[in-house]
C-alpha cells in the first residue's frame, strides 16, 4: 500500500537509471543512515559498537570487494584474507613512516597497494577458470601470509611479530589507537563503508558493471562483442582488491587494534566468501545482509546459553556454535541459494502488489 | 651474480657433492606425496561422480581417524574400531547424500563447495563436542603398524627409511590398484563411471544417483580413513591435521580433477618438488616456504596446461 511507484514518473534517462528510482527506496535510505549516523552513535554503548557494529561494517566492506569479483565476474577468489592483509600491513607500514599525514589518506593508499598484489595474483586468471582459479589464488593466500610472518620489515622489525596500532588523529581528534573512542571509531568506519558502497554500486550500475556482468555470464561471448577480457578481469581484480583492502585496514585500525599474520588466514578468507555467498551474489546489499548473518549470529548463538540460564562451559558454547554456524549454512543455502539478497527482492515485489498476489 | 650463484649453482653443487642426502630428501618428498595423494584421491573421486569439490575431504580424514582413536580409548578393540568407524563414515556418507546433496541437485557449483564449507563447521563442531579439542595419539601398534627404521647404505652414505612410511606407500598403492580394479570390473563401478561421463544419460539407463553418491561419499570415507590413520601415526591426530589437507589442493589441480592418475602424479610431484624445495631453495628465502611453493609449482603447471596434466580438455562452445 505505502510501496508503490504509482505517480511517480520518470523524464529523464538519468532518473529512470538511479540507483534508487522509487521515491520510498530513497526515504528507506535516508531513514538507514540517519539511523546509523545519529541514532546509533548517540545511544549505542562501547560493547555494541565495538563488537557488533565495527566489525558489521567491516565485514560488509570485504564483503563488497569479494562480490564485484565473485559475484559480480565470477572469478572465485580464497585469497580476501591476505588481500585484507596486504592493506593493514600497507597502512601500518605508510603511518608509522609517515605519521604526520592524514590517516584517511594513508587507509586508501593502502587500498591501491593491495589493488597493485591483487592485478599480480589476478594475471593467471587469463588462462584458468573455475576451481582451477580458485585453487590458483589460495597461493596468493599462502604466500602473502608467509610474508606476513617472514618478512620483519613489514612490522618495522617489531619482536612480537604483530603490528600495534598507532595514536592518530583527524581534525584533532583520536581516530585510531588506544585513545580513540568507540564512538570516533564507528562515525570514521560507517563513512568509509557508505562512501565505497556507493561508490562500487554506482561502478556496477554503469558501463564497467555490464561489462563484468557478461564476462561472468559467458567469458567468450563477451569476448566476441568487443570486451577485452584482459582488462574486464584485471580492472575486477583491481577494484574488489582495492576495496578489500581498505576493508583490512580499517579491520586492524578501527576495529582489532593489533593484528598478528594468523588474523589474515584462510578462515577469514572463506568467512567473506560465506557472506558474499549468504547474502546474494553478485549484489552490493547482499553483503550487509550476509555480514548480519555471519557475524552476529555467533555473537547471538553464544549469548543465548546464559540467557535461557543453561549452564554450559565456555568450550562447550564455542564448539556448538561451530556445529551449528555449519548446519544453518547448510540451510541457509537450501532455502535460498540465491541468497538473503533475493529474499529482499521478493519481498519488495510482494509489497508492491499488495494486497493482491501478482 | 652471487645471487644467481646461489640460486642456481649451489644447491646442485650440494645435491652431487651429499647423494645419500638428496636420496634422503626424496624418499621423504616421496612419502608426503603419496599421502597427498591419498587425499586429492578422494578430492578426485566426488568430484567424478557427483561435480562436487569436497572442501570436507580433509576433516573427514580427521574425524574418521578421531573416531578410531576416540573408540580405542573406550576399550574397544583395534579391529572392532576399525569396522565401527567404517559404518561412522558410511552413515556420514548417507547424511550428507540425504540432506545436503539431495536437497542442493542442480544447483550452480559454488553452492555446492559451499555447503561442504558447511558440512565442515559442522564436523570441527561435533568433532571437538565428542572427542575433546586435544591431541591424541594413533593405535599404531594394535594395527600391526610396523614402527622403527630400516638404514640403506647407499652412495657412500645412509638414508633412513621408517617402516611406517613404507608401509603407508604399499598400502596407498594396493589401496589405488583396488580403486582400480573396483571402477574397471565390477558394476558398481563401471556405474560410476557413467555418472561421471554423463548425469542425465547414466539416469536414463538407469543407473540411481542417489545411490552412487552415496557410494562414493563412503568410498572417500574409506580412502579418508586410510589417510587419517597413517597422517595419525606421523604426526598427532588433532585438528590441525586439517591443515594438510589444504595441501592436496595444488596437487589436485596439478593433476586434473577430474583424473585419479593425475591425483597419484600431483601428489608425486608436488611432494618431492616441496621437500627439494625446501631443504635446498628454503633457506635462501628463510625458510617455511613449504607452506606455499606446492601451489607456485602447480600455477606453473597450470600456465601451460590450464586443464591440469590428466585433465579433460576443456572444450568451450558459445
């Protein structure tokens, strides 16, 4: 009754090729960040923001990066860990030898760091499809963690092998490091994700998008109405890489605070797979439904023991919540292989008909 | 030039000077690719028989080898574990088939890699609930595993080969002639094989899917549990056992998928060319980087030959 474009009419191209061409989407939109820039930030407590909405973001983020390349040019990716990695460690080698500049400034060079490791371990995509990449970009994986942990200039050739945070600022403000607030933390994080996600769905609306969407759809048909494969798949590289990348640097910087080699293993890899997979390929808000699912339903499944009053020991929690993240995967999949994404769109289309059925 | 030196001359130059080293060097190469292979062996057989790439190949190896170790600790005897944990993986084998492949036919591959991303939270979850996250040791002895070493003079020197390993590489090897003789002779086999070519004409003839992917997945059990019990007695049988099969990955793409010889010359290849590479490359670059050459081998290999060596051609039609 209230979603309904009726009346709402489109004159020109531009408006008819929005992002969001329904005047209640935009509303929806609006009302979201104002949610998220004010409400949240004004009555969320630290424990909230610093365990649930951070890393949400975050998530997200990588999230978006994996889905332009998996997604969006179906080349299947198990190295975003690493790639997350390449740009904390960029970030945490550019700020402690620059600290004088801007940490924004540094948090996206970092992405162009790891958009450049990412156009190198795309090359062999040229010639392997499939599994045969998959497995491809899992030495992408392997290598860049063993740099992580065998290379002492990474971490300015600190004992403990990890890389510490810096205190930074922005406007004179705490934005990283142990003094930083939550509250700085998440205003800082919710920007970036906001600006990229509308960055990147704006990139999959256009020219670039379609020009990936029939890579993934057919690679050589696609070749044969003129779109040159070698940039369509390395520009995909370079983007999601780009955008993983800042997501790994926001992961070390406004959220875990200190990260050693093993935070960028292959768990964290598939953890995004899982939430690109979830929440919808080959779909920007997919990944925001799919991080709610993967990283909040531990944190739900371990606070509901003591809720109820179970008394069950800490190991206990952790290893059912591994059983059970693994069945609801399974039935996640099985109700809807096309993800949380289609759902919502199926949702959307029922609200627009309503009350009738089609 | 030093650098080129070290590179290219020195290693070959210790390699002649220290024979019985290199010997040694292989045969352990040698070892770990037969183990490697065991494990892309049941990587390659799902994905024959059903198009699935079983990411839960390798926490199958672990939980058949946790169970035979957990039932052992019980008091049963070694070969009544052994029958028990064979029905474990066949009960497996008819769970997954049931209510994970049934319910995901025909959907698009990477749901299906997926849902076994799945099948593996699930069975580090129960795994850890049942037997205890803590290492345990394998029933080396109440299998009649032979323990000890056996010293080759050979070139001058002494190369150690453990029983252990010897025997692992005989079993592996009458494990794949069966494998053979079973997909070759019998019915059972030659039906796997017309899944394998073609879903919907082996369907049409008749031949039940349901049933094979049931077979298969227990066969992969089976093969799991041989592999299991020998990483087992090599190491601890733990988790982190899982690891190792993240190896089998680059040797299966370095085989071919879709090729069980392939499995059997990937593992070969990728085990002795790591151990080569480790013990004489290693050290140039500081070390560890067995954790990654196995896959640069194979993106090499795959350069030339995107299929794998053993692969089917990849034919693309528009």
């Amino acid at each position: 009754m209230f979603y309904r474009e009726a009346g709402q009419y489109k004159t020109t191209y531009a408006a008819d090729m929005a992002i969001f061409p329904i005047r209640q989407d935009r509303f929806g939109v609006a009302l979201i960040l104002f949610v998220a820039f004010v409400i949240i930030p004004a009555f969320g407590g630290p424990f909230f923001l610093n365990t649930m909405m951070i890393p949400f973001l975050i998530l997200s983020l990588a999230g978006i990066g994996l889905n332009l390349l998996t997604g969006y040019t179906d080349l299947l990716s198990l190295g975003t860990g690493a790639f997350m990695g390449v740009g904390a460690y960029a970030c945490y080698k550019l700020e402690t030898a620059f600290p004088q500049v801007n940490i924004l400034v540094w948090i996206v060079t970092s992405g162009f760091v790891s958009a450049a490791v990412g156009v190198a371990f795309g090359l062999p995509s040229l010639r392997i499809k499939g599994f045969y990449l998959a497995v491809a970009t899992l030495a992408a994986q392997f290598f860049l963690e063993w740099c992580f942990s065998r290379v002492p200039w990474l971490v300015n050739d600190n004992d403990s092998g990890a890389i510490e945070v810096p205190n930074a600022t922005l406007f004179g403000v705490f934005v990283t490091g142990p003094n930083a607030t939550p509250t700085t933390r998440y205003l800082v994080a919710l920007t970036i994700v906001a600006a990229l996600a509308w960055i990147a769905s704006n990139i999959v609306h256009g020219r670039i998008g379609r020009m990936w969407m029939a890579v993934r759809d057919m690679d050589i048909a696609a070749q044969l109405i003129g779109i040159r494969l070698l940039n369509a798949k390395l520009l995909a590289f370079a983007v999601s890489s780009f955008i993983v990348g800042v997501a790994g640097a926001l992961m070390v910087f406004l959220w875990l605070g200190a990260a050693e080699p093993a935070a960028f293993n292959i768990d964290l890899s598939f953890e995004i797979l899982f939430i690109v997979i979830i929440g919808g390929l080959g779909s920007i808000v997919g990944a925001f439904f799919g991080a709610t699912v993967m990283h909040l339903m531990p944190i739900a499944l371990r606070a509901l023991p003591p809720m109820v009053g179970l008394p069950i020991e800490a190991a206990r929690v952790d290893q059912l919540t591994t059983m059970i993240t693994g069945i609801l995967i399974v039935v996640f999949l099985i109700a809807e292989p096309h993800g949380l994404a289609r759902l919502w769109r199926t949702a959307k289309q029922k609200l627009r008909v309503w009350p009738f059925p089609y | 030039m030093d650098l080129l030196h070290a590179v290219f001359v020195d290693p070959v130059a210790q390699m002649i000077s220290a024979p019985d080293l290199l010997a040694q060097t292989v045969w352990e190469g040698f070892v770990a690719g037969v183990l490697y292979a065991l494990i892309a062996l049941g990587f390659v057989l799902i994905y024959k028989a059903s198009g699935v790439f079983n990411f839960a190949q390798g926490i199958m190896m672990v939980f058949a080898a946790l169970t035979l170790v957990g039932l052992a600790e019980k008091g049963v005897p070694a070969w009544i574990a052994l029958g028990l944990t064979i029905a474990v993986m066949y009960g497996l084998a008819v769970g997954v088939e049931r209510l994970v492949l049934r319910p995901l036919v025909n959907q698009p591959d990477i749901i299906l890699l997926m849902a076994t991303l799945g099948v593996t939270y699930f069975l580090i979850g129960f795994g850890e609930l049942v037997f205890g996250g803590n290492p345990k040791s394998m029933i080396t002895k109440e299998l009649f595993l032979p323990s000890g070493a056996i010293n080759l003079a050979l070139f001058g020197g002494r190369v150690q080969l453990q029983k252990l390993d010897i025997a692992a590489a005989a079993i592996a090897i009458v494990m794949v002639a069966g494998l053979a003789v079973f997909f070759q002779k019998t019915r059972i086999g030659r039906a796997l094989r017309a899944v394998a070519d073609d879903h919907q004409a082996a369907l049409s003839v008749g031949v039940s899917l349901d049933q094979i992917w049931v077979i298969v997945w227990f066969t992969a059990g089976v093969v799991a549990l041989a592999t299991g019990i020998f990483w087992g007695a090599r190491s601890d049988v733990s988790f982190a056992l899982q690891v190792v099969s993240l190896k089998a990955l680059p040797v299966l793409i370095l085989g071919g998928l879709t090729s069980v010889p392939g499995a059997i010359v990937g593992g070969l290849i990728i085990g002795v060319g790591e151990k080569l590479g480790e013990f004489y490359w290693g050290p140039l670059l500081g070390g560890g980087i067995e954790s990654w050459l196995a896959y640069i081998i194979a993106l090499v290999f795959l350069l030339f030959r995107p299929q794998g060596l053993f692969g089917e051609k990849i034919i693309e039609r528009i």
